[in-house]
C-alpha cells in the first residue's frame, strides 16, 4: 500500500463559519476559494503552506483531511492491509471520500481530490509566525508510532526525555506524537518571529489568549472560536533535525529508545 496521500487541511468544526473564518484572517491568513463538492458551509484559510477547512457539519473534529486520486482503490488496498474504516462514502455519483482513526482516536479523512483552490501567490506567514508542526496528543508514542510509522513513511525527529515527542513528515507535514500531559487536544504548533506585533494584534483585537500555558515552553496559546489551539514559540522546542533513515519501522525506533 502507497502512502496516506498528500496532505489537504486540518479539518475542523465550527457552529458559526464566517466567526471563525474572520478570526483567522484577523491574525493574517489568507481566504482561499473552495470549490462546489460540499452541501455544507464550507470555507478554507492558510497562511501559504497550512491550510485550514472550517466546515459547518458534524464530525469528530479536528480531522486531519489528506488527498489520494483513485480512492476507491486505494480503499481496497487500505482494508486488505487490515485498516479499520469510520467512514466510507464511495461511488461514481458522489465525491469520495473515507475515514479512520489512529490508535488515539484521532481521525483521519481522505479525500479522492482538493477542494479548494491555493493560491500561488500566498506564501506569507500569519502573525503567529512560521508553522512547524501538527500535534497530536497521544497516550504512548511508541504504540501509536505503529500506525503513523507505516502511513507516512519518515521520520523527522524524536525525542525520549522529558517526554517522548515523535515527529513524522505525514503526507507533506510535520506531524508530532506527543506524550505530554499539557496537550488536551490536536494543535497547531509555530514558530514566532515578531513576538512584539503578535501582542499589539491581540491587545487591538481583543483576541483571546494565555501567556505560558505549559506545553513545551509555548510563550502563548491562541484560541479559535470554535477551539483549535495554536501555540506559539521562538523556537522549534525539538531543535534541528537528526539524521533517520527515511522508511521507518516502529519496532526499530522502540528499540532505539530502550
């Protein structure tokens, strides 16, 4: 079986679509056009290199939405290498698309094609600076390295203490496994260049925030109306990149940490 797909969106629910849409233009993403395949208010940010669906349906949010052509096929490859599906929409008069959850629950959605439309042009970061990072909180990373090792194929860094912290390139992202405690929640981790506007932006805008929330030296945490977190940093807290190999077996990596 061939990768998870390339990465789309984060996917997220929302009651109120144009509050949180407005909400994330306030800290400068950027509006980008989504194209007609759902019934559902639909609407898409990024800041050029992460996207964010803002959708106002039911599902377990947040998802983290891939794209992989010939999805019906693929879905069959999928469930003969024993995956488990949530979800499976297939069939030629529909718009495809299928979910699993990882060994924490959190789900995965894959799509037969984009829904919206980048814009080429867009290639600024937001205020909240340079994104690095999607964390997902997991009760052990070794045994959820056992789903993610698979699907995504390389590793990009680890970490054993003071918490075990994995990071995997999933689909064209980084993708972090984190043990921490302070993690309640799938979020969005990045790296801020100019501390000093951020502030001003938040205090003009009265944008809720917390100063030094205690996941991985975070000076901040914002919080989107309807609940993604992005933590914000002045540094990647796993610092540069060590050298693994690009196929990862999850029994090689436990075995590295003993």
């Amino acid at each position: 079986m061939s990768g998870i797909g390339r990465f789309l969106e984060v996917s997220v629910r929302a009651k109120d679509v144009v509050e949180s849409l407005l909400w994330y233009k306030t800290l400068g993403f950027s509006e980008l056009e989504t194209a007609d395949v759902y019934p559902h208010k639909y609407a898409v940010v990024s800041d050029g290199v992460l996207c964010i669906g803002i959708h106002d349906r039911e599902f377990d949010s947040p998802a983290i939405t891939f794209v992989q052509p010939d999805l019906a096929r693929h879905a069959r490859s999928m469930a003969d290498h024993g995956f488990e599906f949530s979800f499976m929409h297939l069939g030629e008069e529909r718009f495809n698309e299928i979910g699993v959850n990882d060994r924490d629950n959190h789900l995965i959605t894959i799509l037969e094609a984009r829904t919206f439309h980048g814009n080429d042009e867009d290639d600024n970061d937001s205020a909240c600076g340079t994104w690095f990072e999607l964390t997902l909180p997991v009760r052990d990373a070794m045994r959820s390295a056992h789903f993610w090792g698979p699907v995504a194929g390389s590793i990009l860094n680890m970490r054993e203490e003071p918490t075990v912290h994995m990071r995997f390139d999933a689909g064209g992202i980084a993708l972090g496994l984190s043990e921490s405690i302070a993690l309640e929640r799938p979020s969005l981790c990045f790296k801020c260049q100019d501390k000093s506007a951020l502030k001003h932006l938040i205090e003009a805008r009265g944008l809720a925030a917390k100063e030094f929330p205690g996941f991985e030296g975070a000076f901040m945490v914002l919080t989107a109306p309807e609940g993604t977190q992005l933590f914000l940093f002045t540094e990647d807290f796993l610092g540069e990149a060590i050298e693994v190999d690009e196929d990862v077996d999850p029994s090689e990596i436990e075995d590295r940490f003993g």
